[in-house]
C-alpha cells in the first residue's frame, strides 16, 4: 500500500503567529478526530518558523518541510539557507522544483540538480514538483514536459535514492488560478509519471513512489482526485490556509 500524502504549502503567507496559532490548532483536532492515521502529513512553514513548528510537533506524527534550499553546503551565499542548517534544527524534508521557484528565482535544471543532491547528502526526503504550462497543455505538449523534467533531474539518480522522493504533478495552469486539473487529466498523468518510473527503476520502485496532485485543490474537489488509482494524495496551497478547509482535504 502505497503512502498517502498530504502537504501543506504556505508560501510566504504566515507570519509567526498565524503559523503557531494554525498548528497549535490543528494538532487539537486532528488528535481529537483521529484523522492522521493512515497518513502522512507535512506542513511547510516560512524558515523563520522552521524550528518552533517542529518543536510543537515532536512527539507527533506530523512532519514539517522547507519550502527552499540553497544549492552549495555552505559558503558567502547572503541571505542563503543551507541544508545542513535545516538538519542542525531536524528538519528532514524539502520542497525541490516548485513552478514558482522555477519561473521567479530562474531554477534550472543544473540547480535543481545541484540542490537535489545536496539534500540527499543530507538525507532529507524530496517532493519534487513537476508539471506543464498551460501553452505546453494547449500544444499537447504536457507528457513531453514532465518526462523532460523527470529525467533531467530525478531520473539522474540511482534506484537506491528514490526512496527519498515524493513526486508533485502540479500543473502551472492550476496553480492558485481557482481552475483545478479534472480529475481524468490528473489520473492520466500520474498514470503517465508511475509508468516513466516503472520503464526506469522497475515495478517494485514505481508501486511504492507516491504522486501527489497540486494545483487549486480545494475541500471540494480533493475527494474525486485522491480517490483516482494512481494519486496519493496533494499539494496544497492556498486552501491549506484555512483549518477546516485544510482538515476536510485532509479527511478526504
Ligand atoms: P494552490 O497551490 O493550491 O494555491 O494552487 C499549490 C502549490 O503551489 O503547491
């Protein structure tokens, strides 16, 4: 049985209160409805805010994620944050090649490279994001794209490593636009992605990778695509700003 996954992805949205406030909260209820069992979930505050959302959930079995690393170990980098700071304050997992890290701060291939390897260094587990424009989407260029993104980057590691990895399909098209792949465009290519993995590392490899969806999931929708054969769960930005919203995605 593959894991089921879900992640919350705050951007650059809270400060140290809400943050606090929001997991402080949260935990109450998840604990009180016993809605964590069977699943993972992972909340990715700003680095500020890092090390107290980690302190309040020791002892529990929510996880917390960076949202950025810096590509080098260490170095005069200004302003930078390294993995093996993130380690010293026990965080083990990160988000790696976010559409919008691509697009604003020009991540590239040889970055992402980079920085997926400083992560492995550090043992930290990956959600690595894939997903097409909504230009590449209109061509019929989509299947293309992703491939392209997975092996230029992912796909450059050994079998042994991809333990470490969680897989985002999130289209940018989908992206805090409100418009959500249907879940019919999602299945087809998480279906797309488990083959390329199955066609590269084997079957055992590919059963247990787990592929999220992100991109305008909402309480809504979240049911029809967790429910799909080959999506493990989500990504969530904007609606993982709410509590209850966040918690019915959750539940879904
Ligand atoms: P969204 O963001 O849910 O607001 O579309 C998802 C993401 O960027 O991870």
């Amino acid at each position: 049985m593959r894991k089921k996954v879900v992640i919350a992805n705050w951007k650059m949205n809270y400060d140290f209160h809400d943050t606090t406030f929001f997991i402080r909260n949260f935990l109450k209820i998840v604990f009180e409805r016993k809605i964590n069992h069977n699943k993972e979930i992972i909340l990715a505050p700003s680095f500020p805010f890092l090390h107290i959302s980690n302190q309040i959930l020791q002892g529990t079995t929510l996880n917390i994620a960076a949202q950025n690393i810096h590509h080098k170990d260490k170095g005069s980098y200004t302003g930078e944050v390294s993995a093996s700071m993130l380690k010293s304050i026990g965080i083990q997992k990160v988000i790696l090649g976010h559409s919008e890290r691509r697009e604003f701060f020009f991540e590239k291939k040889n970055i992402l490279l980079e920085k997926m390897k400083i992560a492995l260094k550090y043992n930290f587990n990956i959600i690595f994001c894939v997903g097409e424009s909504l230009y590449e989407r209109s061509n019929n260029q989509q299947f293309k794209t992703v491939e392209c993104q997975l092996k230029e980057t992912v796909f450059q590691c050994p079998s042994n490593n991809i333990k470490y990895f969680y897989i985002a399909y999130e289209p940018i098209w989908a992206i805090g636009t409100g418009k959500t792949a249907t879940f019919e465009q999602a299945q087809t290519m998480h279906e797309f992605i488990r083959s390329l993995f199955l066609e590269k590392y084997g079957e055992s490899v590919s059963n247990k990778i787990s592929i999220l969806y992100g991109g305008s999931i909402n309480d809504l929708n979240a049911k029809d695509l967790f429910s799909q054969k080959d999506i493990d769960g989500g990504l969530v930005g904007n609606s993982s700003l709410q509590i209850e919203k966040f918690l019915k995605i959750v539940q879904s």
